[in-house]
RNA sequence: GGCGGGUUGGCGGAGAGGUUACGCAGCGGAUUGCAAAUCCGUGAAGACCGGUUCGAUUCCGGUACCCGCCUCCA
C-alpha cells in the first residue's frame, strides 16, 4: 500500500490522498459540453483522471472506486445546431434534434477517448437527466436564502457565501473592482450568477417553479455530484480553466444547499494545452480535434504517450517532433512486449505515480526497467550458468511486471498494438530477401537485395540485416498495401 | 487593470543547497556488402539583476518575457 500524493488546487499543497472511505472512492471530473468533436486540448484532462483512475483502481481495488464524468448536453451551441437543422429542413422537434446531436457527439467522444486507451468512467451522468435534481437543489437554495429569483431568473447570492473565492485565491470585492463584464440588472450584486434561466419557444426548456426554462451552466455538476456521490467526496477534477467561476460557483452551490456535508476534498486541475507553443485555437490555425490526428494516422496510443511525457500541472505542448520521440519508443516496446500478460506493476513506476501523478518519472521508470530487461536478456542467453543463477529475476518476470506497470498508465493494452502493424506477417519477405542476400554474397552484386530492401523501406519496413540474419519489423508509416504490391 | 502559474543544455523534462538526472537529437567508435537497428563513449543548461550562504540552477527580492482565468472557447 503506498500513500499516494495529490497538490490540492484548495489548499495549494501537496497533501497524502486520505479517502473518506477506503471501499468508496468517489471521484468527480467535468466533462465535455457534446456539441461537436473534443479537440486535443479536451483530451488532456480525460487522460490525466483516467491515469488517477487507474492509479486509485489499482490502489483501493477497481469496484472499489466510482468515477462519474458528465456529459454537459445543455447549452447554447447545442440549441444553436439543432436550430440550424431545424431551419434546413429537418421536420423532426427541436428537442428530437438536439437529442440528435447530443448523441452523436457523445458517439464520437467515446470513440475519440477509447482510442487514448481512456477508461470509461463508472458513470456517465447527462445534464438532461438530472433537471429534477437541479430544480430540487436551486430551491432548497433559495429557502435557505443562498438564492433569488429575478426577472424569470433564479440568481445565486454569491454574499451569502462567505469562503466564496477560496479555491481560486479571488476576493469578490477584487473581481468586481477589474470586472469587464456587463452586469444584468436584475443581479443584486455584479458577482451573482444564474442558477435557472427562462427559455422562450425555440429553445429547449423544463417546467419549473420559475417557469419553463433551462438551467444555469454550474448547477448540473453540483447536482449530479450530490446524487451520485453524495454531500462529501473525493475528489473533483477539471481543467484550469474550470477554476473560476466553474469550480467556485459549485463550490459556493454546494455547500450552501448541503452545509451538512464538505463537497469534494481534493481539488485537482490540469494546466492547458499548447500545440507547437502557443494556445491552440482557430484564428492561428492550429485548432484539431482528436479525430483529426487519429485520422491522420497517429495512434491513440501515442497521443497518450505524449501526454504523459508532461506532468499534469505543467502546460503541455504538442508538437509533431514529440509525437515522433513517442512512437518510437511505444514501437521498441510493442515488438518486445506484444503478447505478455500482465503481472504486478513495479513499485518505482507506482510510486512515480503516487506522487502527485508524476507520470514523467512513471515513463522513465519504465525505460530504466527496459534496460533492465535487456540486461538480463543477454545474461540469460549469453551469461555462465553462475550468471544466471543469480540474477534476481528472470526476464520474464520483469516482462509481465513491465506490462502491467505500462497498463497502469493506460499504455500498451491488451489489444493495443494493432496500429505497429503485428498483425501482418513478413515471413515471405524475410525470406526472399535472406535468399537474394545469400546469393549476392557470392557474387557481390548487390543491386538486387537493394531493390527489394528500398521497396521494403517505402513501404515502411524497417530492415535490418546482420550476420545473424534478416529481421524485418514494421516501422512508422508502415502502409500494408504497398507491400502487396511486391507480392 | 485584478488574480494565479511558469521561464533548466538543440528539443523534451526531473530531483536535489554542494555529488553524471534521464530520454531524443548531435558527435566519436564498434558492428554492417551498404544501411538500419544495437552496443560503447562523449560535449552541452539552469531568462536577467541583486541578496542570503563557505557554496544556489535549487532559498529571498526585483526586472523581462510567456501562459491561464477574470468573457457558458477544457
């Protein structure tokens, strides 16, 4: 059992991760708003928690832990889509398409995810599900005079609400003093923020006692936490960026309409994104998606890698030159650990991980234990008897402990390895180029092996010729097809 | 303008007040029909200016620059 240890965004230390109960780890973490494709920057905290995820799985037993991510599928760009398709055309209900919509895009974000080798949460609560909850919660909110209605809105007292700020270090009367942001006037205080809004004939809405209309974009959390893991939890994770007001505004909700209870206790945040150093976003040009680099024909599996290379409270730069570093060594690994069972995860990788997530040290734990594994490779297929009796462990059980350190950070999965090409077999062409090899030997012309060994390596084979013999793997870019054409 | 985070060798990226991080790339060598792969060896750093200290990249202060949030763009 090793302790593991989180940075709590709440109290801006490095603290030892204590579960409220030991056979109910309960862990939060916002998810996507579903109105289109996650981008790469989505990605990132989808990895960060699923590496907790199975960091805490494997620390408490995996039933033993209930993750819930949401599926936002309440918001403005969702309407604005199914209102598009509506004005085509579409004679379906405005509700009907968004439902549409929303379902299409949680489609794709689970195909996305599963490609990263992300868990899927335990539960995947949506927005639309917990209206009642949300109506529940805003008026026992307002019966406690934590809330108000206003003009058709119901508005958090954030005044009422003294640790409001507490998580992001902000006074209220800092904000509203460097506020840009224009204040409704029906708002009692510039601070306050909508819990229920009124939605006229075109959007979607809910009956309430306020109205049809729709809530405010912080309570679902709020309450989808409450219902799920009740008025105290773990752990509550998010984007940077979801500190304020996001976080804070739960926070403030929470505790106000549950005082009996302390919310979550370890509040984690991923920094942000950079894609070739700077903000990735769609006036530079450098926006993507997910989608965009899995059809580009980079592995799920390697975008993983270049995540983890950074720690998770770093910004992280994606960049084509990482990826590179990440395939090849994802490559080296597959061609020897393809097929190995898993056993236990070595205790230096675990520990890397304990500590507040350091999946760098994770990732260079597992190179020095490849190098261990080289070692005693050669030991045991070259060393004296005595060597090799006294090696601590065989090179076996280094593979399994490898493996299961490799699937602790969501690397080489059961399954995984399709994308290095292992599926294909090169036997004939290991064959055929052992057989002109011998003959050009004997005669010194050579010109034949190197026609057969560039068209290899157009095709993406790595080849490799020794005295030992001809060995052929396949190497990145590695395209199927072309080699058929060789047949 | 307010608040928060950061700045390490060509690139990525750590720990530690004094000892080689490490990986990739580079360079030298071994090996190879040639390459690739592999192995051995190797140079290279701590934004800037001060301070504390016997000694700081590591602690403190300032400057510059970068990033995020304050705007329902993770």
């Amino acid at each position: 059992m090793v302790t593991i240890r989180l940075t709590n965004s709440m109290t801006r230390r490095k603290e030892d991760f204590q579960p409220i109960n030991r056979d109910r780890v309960g862990m939060y973490v916002c998810g996507p708003t579903v109105y289109d494709r996650a981008h790469l920057g989505n990605a990132r905290p989808v990895v960060v928690f699923d590496t907790l995820y199975r960091l805490l799985r494997n620390e408490y037993q995996p039933d033993h832990v209930k993750y819930v991510r949401n599926f936002t599928d309440v918001d403005d760009k969702i309407n604005a889509e199914a209102q598009r398709r509506k004005a085509a055309g579409r004679p379906e209900s405005l509700e009907a398409l968004i439902r549409e919509r929303t379902e299409e895009t949680i489609a794709w974000y689970h195909a996305d995810m599963d490609a990263l080798g992300a868990l899927r949460p335990d539960v995947e609560p949506r927005a639309t599900e917990f209206i009642g909850a949300m109506i529940a919660m805003i008026e026992g909110l307002i019966a406690a005079g934590h809330a108000y209605e206003a003009a058709g809105h119901v508005l958090f007292r954030v005044r009422s609400y003294r640790n409001y700020g507490a998580l992001s270090g902000r006074s209220v009367d800092d904000m509203i003093a460097g506020a840009r942001v224009e204040v409704a006037p029906f708002k009692e205080d510039p601070m306050d923020f909508v819990l229920w809004k009124p939605s006229d004939a075109d959007l979607p809405g809910w009956d309430s006692p306020w109205g049809r209309g729709r809530p405010g974009w912080h309570i679902e959390c709020s309450a989808m936490s409450y219902e799920l893991l009740g008025d105290s939890f773990d752990i509550h994770g998010g984007g940077l960026d979801l500190q304020f007001p996001h976080h804070e505004n739960e926070i403030a909700q929470s505790c106000c309409a549950h005082p009996q209870g302390g919310f979550a206790r370890y509040w984690l945040h991923n920094e942000m994104l950079q894609v070739e150093g700077k903000k990735m976003s769609k006036s530079l040009g450098n926006f993507f998606t997910v989608r965009d680099l899995l059809g580009q024909g980079i592995p799920g599996e390697v975008i993983r890698f270049v995540f983890l290379m950074t720690h998770y409270r770093s910004p992280m730069d994606w960049t084509a030159e990482k990826a590179r570093q990440a395939e090849a060594t994802l490559r080296k690994w597959h061609r020897v650990l393809t097929g190995v069972a898993p056993t236990r995860p070595d205790d230096v990788v675990v520990h890397a991980l304990a500590d507040d997530l350091n999946t760098h040290g994770a990732l260079q734990a597992l190179r020095g234990l490849y190098d261990r594994l080289e070692d005693v490779r050669k030991v045991e297929a070259y060393g004296h008897p005595n060597d090799r009796s006294s090696l601590a462990e065989s090179g076996d059980a280094i593979e399994g402990r490898f493996v299961a350190s490799a699937q602790l950070l969501g690397l080489l999965l059961a399954g995984g390895d399709a994308w290095i090409g292992a599926g294909v077999d090169l036997a004939p062409y290991t064959a055929r180029l052992t057989a002109l090899r011998e003959a050009a030997m004997a005669s010194k012309d050579f010109s034949a092996v190197d026609a057969l060994k560039s068209a290899l390596t157009a095709a993406g084979v790595e080849v490799r010729m020794s005295k030992a013999g001809v060995e052929l793997l396949p190497g990145p870019g590695f395209d199927a097809s072309k080699l058929e054409a060789l047949q």
